[in-house]
C-alpha cells in the first residue's frame, strides 16, 4: 500500500499538483529513525525506538500559496492532501514576494558533507546502554556529594530529507547525529544544585568520551554549591562558551531576514554599519564537513554556502531565504529552512563567532573582580529592542581566580554595546551545536543582587 | 465522547477488541507490570494574516500509535506513523524488550470505560469552520489593532484550531476515547513611534466552539489589547533594579505561580527527589493566604482533559492549602511508585512521546481583599500585569521572568510604565512572602503552552491580585 519514497516520487508528486492546477508546487519527505536510552542511578530507565516519515506540500498560485502535510503515504491519503492544498491556495492572497526560487539558482551538484556515519547505525543497544552508564558512573565517581541523577543518556538520529519542486529541482541527502548527557544532582548543606554537561556529534568517533562528559557534569554541578548572590555592581563579565554561544544566537535572530523585512530587529537598517568592535567577526557556514547544522541544499534547493555576517565589527550580510531576500530586493544566502508544514522560514547553518588567540584559562585570568557565567534563566531578550537582562548564575571572579560559585543575581545590558564591549575571544571553538561560539569577556556589564 | 473516539479508530482504521488485546499481550511478551497503547489522530489547520494579507493557509494529518511497556522504574517505548495491526505490532515487540523475563503470556481483554467527563461538548468546533469564515476572524482583528493608534506599524494574527482523536488500551482492561477539540486566536504587533519600536502581544482561546469568538473574546478585543499593549510601551521608562514589593495583576501573572511551584510539584522530580519541594508534604511551603489546586475539569479550559493521556479522568487536586503543601501532580508511573492517588496529570504532546506528569489548569484560590486596598498598600513597588515568559530550574527552585507590561507604584498609586522588568526568586522561597491576596481570581486567555523535556502541551494558569514582599526585580538598569 505505502509507496516507496524516493526524489522521483517527490518530483512525480510535484508535478501532480501542477496538473490538478497549481502553478508551482514543491514536495519535502523527512524520514527519521531514533534510537534513545535513558539512565538513572546504574540503571535503564527508559528505551525508546522510532521510526516515522512525513510528506509535505507547498503549492503556489498566482501568487498564492498554502501547504499540507500528513504521514499517510497512500495513494487516496496524498490525493486527499492534494485536493487540500489546492482548495486552501485559492483563498490566500497574492503576495509578490512568495513563490519558489529561480530555476537558474537551484543546486546543480549535491556535495556529499560527510554527514552520515555508519558506525551509528551499526550500534547495538547493549552497546548505547553501556556508553550511557559509563557516563553516570564517570559522574558519581567524581564526589560523593554526587547524590542523584536527574538523568541522563545516549541518543542516535539518522534520517534522508528529500526535496523536489515543479522547476526541475530534486535532490535528497541523508546524515545522523549522536549525544551522550548527564545530569548530576549534588547536594550539600541540605542545598541541592544540578548541572548538565553533554556532547552531540554526526560521527560516533568525533563524540567525547562518555568519561569526560560525565566527570566534566559532576564538576559544574560541584561548583555550585553553597552558591550566593553578590552586591549590585558594574564588572567584566566571562561568557564561557555555552553561554556565549546562546548569545551569538541572538544576533542570529536579529540578522535574519524574517527579524529584518519587520523592521523588528536593532539591526535593521545597519548594513554597513559597526555594530560590533573589530574583534568581532561572526559567520554562518552550511557547508562544514561533519557540521550539525550543515547541508548540501536548503529547504528550497539552494545550495548552502559561507556568509560572513559580522566582518571585524561591520555587519555585511542578512541571512535570508528566497521569501525574505525577495521583500528586501536581496538575493537568498541559502538559509532556507521549514517543517513538514508551512511555508520555508530563516535558519542558520553553522553560526559561530570566530574564535580569538586566548585561552579561557588566560580570560579568566585577566579579570581582577568580576563575573563567569555558566548558565541564565529567563526570557529577558528582546531582538526588536536589543535589551538583555537574564538571571545568571556562575563563579566569581578575584584576582583572576574563580572565587565562590554565584547565584541569584541579574544581568542586564544591551545586545549592540555588549558586541562592542567584547574585550577577549578565547580560541576554545567547538562545534557542539550549529549556533556556537567560544569563550568571551564583556568589559563592562551591571549585575544586580 | 468516548464511543466517538473507539468508533473512529475501530472503524476507520479496521481494528477490533481482539486486535488490540493481542497487541497488548505482545508488548508485555517479555513480562513487565503495564503496557498501554496511545492511538492519536490530529487534524489541524492555521490561517495567517501580516502585511494586511492571508499569507498562510496550512493543514496537517498526525497519526500514529505509541506502545509503552513499564516494568518497575524502567519503561520501553516505542512508536509507529502507521494505525494498522501489524505496524503497531512491531512497535510493540520493540517496546516489550525492556521486560526481562522470559515468560508473559498471559491474555488481556479491555472493556471500554466511560468517560466521567464531559467538558467539550462543542456543537461546532471551531475547525469546522469555513475558511473565508476564519480568515474574516483574522481580519477584524488586524484592524481593530492598526485602527487602535497610527503608531501601530506590523501587525500578525493568526487563527489555529485542532480536532484530536485519542484511544487509550491499557493492559489493566480500560479502553478509553476522547474527541479534543482546541483553538487558539493569536495577534501581535508593533508600535513604532519614530524609531522607537514596541510589541504588543494578545489572544485567547481554548476547547471552545465557534460561538466563543464572538462574545467578549472578540478579534476586536484581542486586537485592541495587543496595540495597547505596544503603544503603552512606547512611554515606558527603565525598570529600577532592586528588592522590592510586587503586585502580580490577575490572570496570566499565574504563569509565575506555574513556573515558581508546579513544576517542582510534579511527581517525577519528587520521586527521583530532585525537586526543590521533595519531602516537604505536610509542611508549611507558603504564606497561609496561598491555597492552590490543579484543575483539569473546568469546561472548555485550553488546559482541560476529560481524560489525560493515559485515560485517566482528569481531576482538581489540592497542591497547597492555606500555604500547607499537600499534593502532587502525578502521572501513572510516579504515582505507582510513590504509592500516591492518580490525578489524572499523565500527559504527552503526541503519540510520539511518553507520558510524564504535567499541569492542566493551576491557579490560586481567590482571598479577601481588593485589588485596590492591594495597590494602596505598596508604598514603592511594581505593579505586573503581563508577562512573556519564564523559566524555572526546579532542583535549587529558581526562577526568573519577564514582564512583558509592568507599573511603578508609588505611594499607594500605579505610576509610569516600565520596560524589561524581570522578576527573579526562589519557588519555595517566594509564596512564603505572599502578604495579600485579592479577591478577583481570573484564569488566562487560553494561550499558554507550557514545555518540559522537549514536549509541549496545551495549559491554563490564574491567579487573582497577590502581593509579594521582597522581591528581586532585575531592570534594564542598576
């Protein structure tokens, strides 16, 4: 009953709901197998396994487009989901801007990015409980004020992403993903603290040892203990990298197309100009070996490339799609992104801020008196505005030594001055993640009490 | 309800008593104490409007059946897009290898199991809604907004709907259905007032028929709240940072309440004793002013269930009464092991998700005193009456949010708005600090989602006018 999924089903598909009368249409098939274990105190705690696929369809007319989706492969399910997509085309309205890119723009060459790992797919479940128990068993060996587990485990992914549209275009590549997790609880003092630390990676080998995860987990959550706010004060402030990675996101948001044509970003209208110190340079690159947020082709077909965003403090570039490049009189950087449903939206490749010549050690070390943050809270960001106030916590800082573990305070500042206030960048860059960034230190900012 | 929902699985799908008994047994083929299959239907549709255009029209099919086998602390799950014995019947022998026995072949047979409630039985939900009908809906609301002030720039409104068909067979001999119907009105936009850009947000919604619309959750309503919102943001000034007492407004403020202590009051963090709140039942957790439930029965509520996802009747159970912590939200699992009382709390965001234990609808029960005597009494303090979003690490209980409108008072009087107002503190620490509480409980709009390990699922909060002493308030500004 089910039809075997191919780019020539999606192309055949394609071409299907331009002869039921749409002008333009573009088929995506996701498909997916999951594999995850979960541990708790040397125990499985959970096994879950998955497999699903799904069919969506963006048709066009005039102008007009809507979009469809289900998971039902049968002939009446998509000849169902069809006549859906056509009824609903007709009652939006014409939009300039919308429609399927250029013919001329299509990836012509699929580049295999080295995405997809054997080993993964070759790994038995024995052997995913053990790499996940190595690592809870890393962690408590570290303390015994390592008292619990929130959780912890090992998950794989593998799935194909097929494309094709009514132009011509098909294409199809497949990748994994593996990560490994824990969440020690640590109490000390009647006072509980949890922390996590983890890693996720395409290749199997390029994972970090399940041992070094789960003692680097114990040593976060360690730290915290006994932590306490500070005064109210003005001092430099250490992002250590996974903060200063969320940061880095930011400026994604406010960089893209879709923040951009709405005039609700504190970036619009600065092309050209400074936004940042010439420390500063920030890009977004979908064609890293190995990357996770790497592909051949975005989500309309295009191919994927490097775009500078930030260069030494100037912002040269937008990220966009062919929707929010159209709007703008801009061409698509290949950013394109989408769900089964709807129409394609903004992504980053792999958006990092380029590493600097410091180490984080050195970072720290410079600092007299101030502030590392580990981890914030809270929604406190606002792309239209640029305002950022999160609740923080981390390690003081004193004399260029981490002093006591911190808790309770708020910091708060102003995305645009918090670039330019970027003193040092640490050469600690990891790709754990498609948004990432190394270590940083921001000269001034306030935390309050 | 419930004959609907067994009656569109069975029909549609070819499936019979017998079927879903073999299924079970398959699941529990390696031994185990419960399995239960989760079969899921959803249909759902969105219309969206921006640039005074429909520039979206979407609808989707999400189908499929999730098998859970628990033995002890440990569950196998696994999941299939395919309603059909055989598919099913894989996903059930992945699962069951988290049994370790050898022998489990003992035979099941479910009886459907009425539903006790009934809690939305809509004539015509809104998905059965014409197109042209909704996209009309939308329409009112973008221009009440862009009629509300010339300043209003960007406006986006958006109107989603949902019919969920669910049927929940369990190894314990319960066959369960329910026909969720869920609707969602949203609008935002943005006052720009010569370079100074605000965002104004609105909408409501919930298990409702297309009726509810039309009465005083009207597109205009939405729209008018969300431009007055942005345009009042466009005088306010920098929020001063400090310790100092905060009224939390009736209604949405609840989601301070949801975050702070209902999450550390779900029965997984307690059970693993995670929770900032493990051991304190019996014990004084909040002011004595504080009474909170969990409420899963209230009619039409977008947090409602007749039954939750393990096809448990929903229920409103006592969390803290008169500041004494008495209950948890608990789901089959936890409860099993904590040998508590279900509550019907077992919650997923579909069939590809495992339960876990989730609110429905939590509020505070109303006090005694108004919400003016409460303003009259703060000498210097904020005055928060809605909030984006927040955040809560419930093992050390903190806690950050922000507001997204927000008044100085002083002395006694609601002054001038503030800007990025956060409010930050602990969850066991803060109700503790609760010095009045009005007498004006009001429950959300009907737009609250509220995720946790990755799954959404639909929630209500309330609260009526509380005032808490000592609180941090993190500003734009030292």
């Amino acid at each position: 009953m089910a039809i075997t999924t191919s780019k020539e089903f999606a192309s055949q598909l394609a071409g299907e709901a331009v002869k039921r009368g749409a002008s333009a249409a573009e088929v995506i098939i996701k498909q997916r197998r999951e594999f995850s274990v979960g541990v708790r105190l040397g125990e499985v705690e959970t096994l879950q396994e998955s497999t699903d696929r799904g069919l969506g369809l963006r048709v066009l007319l005039d102008g007009k487009q809507a979009s469809v989706s289900g998971s039902d492969f049968s002939k009446e399910a998509l000849d169902d989901l069809m006549m859906e997509a056509i009824e609903l085309v007709k009652a939006t309205s014409p939009d300039d801007s919308a429609g399927l890119p250029e013919p001329e723009e299509f990836a012509t060459v699929i580049e295999d990015l080295d995405l997809y790992d054997e080993e993964i797919e070759g790994l038995s479940a024995q052997e995913k409980i053990s790499l996940a128990l190595r690592c809870e068993d890393a962690a408590r060996d570290v303390s015994p004020l390592i008292v619990n587990f929130e959780g912890g485990g090992f998950d794989t992914s593998s799935g194909s992403f097929i494309l094709a549209n009514s132009l011509g275009f098909a294409g199809e590549y497949r990748g994994t993903s593996c990560s490994i997790a824990s969440v020690p609880v640590a109490s000390e003092n009647g006072r509980m603290q949890r922390d996590y630390w983890f890693d996720v990676r395409r290749k199997l080998n390029e994972l970090d040892k399940p041992e070094d995860v789960g003692r680097i987990a114990a040593e976060r959550t360690l730290r915290k203990l006994n932590a306490r706010p500070v005064e109210t004060q003005s001092v430099p402030v250490v992002f250590e990298s996974r903060l200063a990675g969320s940061l880095i996101g930011y400026i994604f948001q406010a960089a893209s197309g879709e923040s951009i044509f709405r005039k609700a970003s504190f970036l619009y209208g600065q092309l050209g100009e400074r936004i940042a110190n010439e420390r500063v340079t920030i890009a977004d690159d979908g064609r890293i070996r190995r990357g996770l947020g790497s592909r051949p082709f975005d989500a309309e077909g295009l191919p994927t490339r490097k775009t500078i965003v930030v260069h030494k403090g100037i912002f040269e570039n937008y990220l966009l799609d062919t929707y929010t490049g159209r709007k703008l009189g801009m061409k698509s950087t290949g950013n394109a992104s989408r769900g089964l449903v709807g129409a394609p939206g903004v992504d980053s490749g792999n958006f990092y801020l380029e590493p600097g010549e410091h180490s984080p050690q050195d970072i720290i070390a410079s600092v007299k008196r101030g502030f590392l943050v580990t981890e914030s809270l809270g929604f406190g960001i606002n792309i239209v505005t640029g305002t950022y106030s999160q609740s923080a916590a981390g390690m003081w800082i004193e004399n260029g030594e981490l002093a006591f573990p911190v808790q309770g305070v708020t910091i708060a500042g102003n995305l645009r001055e918090m670039l330019n206030a970027i003193e040092m960048i640490g050469n600690d860059l990891e790709f754990r993640g498609s948004v990432v960034a190394p270590t940083i230190l921001i000269g001034k900012m306030t935390i309050s009490a | 309800m419930q004959q609907d929902a067994i009656r569109f699985f069975f029909e549609r799908f070819n499936l019979t008593y017998s079927d879903i008994d073999n299924l079970l047994g398959a699941a529990l083929l390696r031994g185990g104490d419960y399995a239960d299959l989760y079969f899921e239907y959803r249909l759902s549709s969105s219309v969206g409007m921006e640039e005074q255009i429909v520039k979206s029209a979407t609808k989707s099919v999400s189908q499929g059946v999730g098998v859970r086998v628990i033995t002890g602390e440990k569950t196998g799950y696994a999941y299939t897009d395919e309603i059909a014995f055989e598919a099913i019947k894989r996903a059930a022998e992945t699962a069951s290898y988290i049994g370790n026995s050898l022998e489990g072949t003992q035979s099941y047979a479910v009886n459907a199991t009425p539903n006790i409630h009934n809690l939305y039985d809509v004539e015509t939900p809104v998905a059965a809604l014409e197109l042209a009908t909704k996209i009309e809906l939308i329409k009112r609301g973008d221009e009440a907004a862009r009629k509300f002030d010339r300043r209003i720039r960007e406006v986006q409104s958006g109107l989603a709907d949902e019919i969920k068909y669910v049927m929940i067979a369990s190894s314990d001999g319960r066959l369960t259905g329910d026909v969720q119907p869920l609707s969602r009105y949203s609008i935002s936009c943005i006052a720009d007032d010569d370079g100074n850009l605000q965002v104004g947000r609105s909408g409501g919604g919930g298990r409702i028929g297309i009726e509810f619309y039309e009465d005083e959750q009207s597109p205009e309503a939405f729209g008018h709240e969300a431009a007055r919102q942005a345009i009042i943001q466009l005088e306010a000034i920098d929020t001063p940072a400090g310790t100092m007492e905060v009224v939390l407004g009736p209604g949405w403020p609840g989601v301070l309440l949801h975050e702070a202590v209902g999450h550390g009051l779900e029965a997984d963090f307690n059970r693993k004793e995670t929770s900032a709140f493990s051991g304190l039942i019996g014990q004084q957790v909040a002011s004595e002013l504080c009474t909170v439930v969990d409420d899963g029965t209230l009619p039409t509520r977008r947090g409602s269930l007749n039954i939750d996802d393990e096809g448990e009747p929903t229920n409103r159970t006592m969390l803290i009464e008169n500041g004494i912590l008495r209950g948890f939200i608990n789901d089959r699992l936890n409860a099993g092991l904590l040998k508590n009382q279900r509550t019907g709390n077992g919650r997923r965001q579909s069939y590809k998700h495992m339960p876990m234990p989730r609110m429905t609808n939590t509020f505070m029960l109303a006090g005694q005193d108004t919400k003016e005597d409460i303003i009259r009494s703060v000498k210097y303090g904020l005055y928060a009456v809605q909030f984006g979003g927040g955040q809560v690490d419930i093992t050390s209980g903190e806690f950050a949010f922000s507001a997204s409108e927000a008044y100085l008072i002083e002395d006694g009087k609601v002054t001038a708005p503030v800007k990025g107002a956060t409010l930050r503190g602990s969850g066991p620490e803060s109700l503790k600090r609760v010095t009045a509480v009005g007498n004006d409980l009001e429950l959300d709009q009907g737009v609250g989602v509220c995720g946790k390990d990755g799954q959404s699922v639909p929630v209500g909060v309330g609260l009526p006018t509380i005032k808490i002493e000592g609180m941090t308030v993190g500003g734009t500004k030292a």
